[in-house]
C-alpha cells in the first residue's frame, strides 16, 4: 500500500489555504485526505478561518486542528506532511513563483478574497500565494460558498475564471444519495482531489457501485 501512495505523491506541495467563507467541515476533510495519502502540504489559515473554523468546527488553534486531521487520517501525521505559513508573512515560500508547487487550492474561499485575487491586490499571504499560481500558470482551485450571488460576485468569479482558476462552488451533488453530512462534504473533497490530480477512495463515481 505504502508503494501505492507514493505513486500518488505529487512532486511538489499543494498549497492549501482556508478563508472565512462558511465550510469548515470541507477543509479540515481536505486536509485529512492529503495528510492520508501523504501529499506535502503547505497550509495557510487566515485570521478570519481560524475564526471560521473554531465557529463550525470547534477548532480553536493550530494543535486542535492536528489532532482533528489526524484523527481523521490513519496513513499520515501531520507533523510529517504539514508545513503551516503565517498569512500575515508575505515573504513566505508561497509568496514566490521561484518556490514550486503542485497548485493551491482556497477552500473555504470568501468573496473578499475572491474579489482580491481577481483584482491582484495581493494583501495577505493567501492573495499573494494564489496570485502567483496565476502568474506562473499553476493549478489554482477556488471553493467559494456564498448565497445569493450579487452582480459583483459573479463578474469576479468570471474574472478569476478567465486568468486561469477552476472554480468548484460548495455545492454537492445529490445524485449519489448521501446519507449523513459526512456524504455531502466527501463529495465535494472528491471533486477537489480530482482537480488536484490525486487518487482517492473517497465517494464513488457516476455509474459506480458502492461497495465495487
């Protein structure tokens, strides 16, 4: 199995960033299915997600988020795929196109911060890491949850769009008759990994039988 996953590995980090847009639960089993297969993550939490994530997931700090990833992953540690960048540090390695990575995914993403990164205002370490990935045509992945969508939304979602971004709305499917909470959210990380590039076992596809 462990021959298996480092097939899978990419060969270089995936950048992984939470904002305060709602959906905790996405981005914590996120980070679990990369700390389980052993995906190098560089993590970003903005003042507004750790406040995000301590509302809707009772997370108050960085060890109590450890300990709920890891207790959610049974083939990795934390400690070992995990580096966590300040957002206020804009001279981190995220920040530099000269530091390589498999992509970035902004998961939750708040239309604050969609609106920055279409505008390349760049004024945190989360906008200034998914600006390079645009700049240096990397995969950028945009989870945004907001409801209804306004004019300006939608004509930044469009812009981010059209500079190269996949925008994958925190908007699960029903086809796959989901049974618990736990279902919805799968879904959704399923797409995500899939964007990403890397095998899961999560969920099951279209046409698939549970249980295959």
């Amino acid at each position: 199995m462990s021959g298996d996953l480092d097939r899978w590995m990419p060969r270089h980090p995936v950048v992984l960033a939470i904002t305060g847009a709602s959906g905790a639960p996405y981005a914590v089993r996120l980070l679990q299915a990369l700390v389980a297969q052993r995906v190098p993550t560089w993590l970003i939490v903005s003042g507004h997600g750790w406040r995000l994530l301590a509302t809707e997931s009772d997370i108050g700090d960085l060890e109590a988020l450890k300990t709920r990833v890891e207790a959610g992953s049974t083939a990795g540690s934390f400690a070992s795929v995990v580096t966590v960048f300040d957002d206020a540090d804009r001279g981190a390695a995220p920040a530099s196109g000269s530091a390589r990575t498999s992509g970035m995914v902004v998961c939750p993403c708040s239309m604050g911060t969609v609106s920055a990164i279409a505008h390349g205002t760049s004024r945190s370490l989360v906008e200034r890491a998914a600006d390079v990935a645009l700049k240096e045509r990397r995969k950028l992945i945009l989870v945004p949850r907001e409801t209804p969508l306004s004019l300006i939304h939608l004509e930044n979602l469009t812009a981010v769009t059209r500079a190269g971004a996949t925008v994958i709305p925190a908007a699960p499917g029903f086809y796959h008759k989901p049974a618990r909470i736990e279902d919805l959210v799968d879904f959704l990380v399923a797409r995500i990994l899939d964007h990403l590039d890397i095998e899961h076992d999560i969920g099951h596809r279209w046409g698939a039988i549970k249980g295959e």
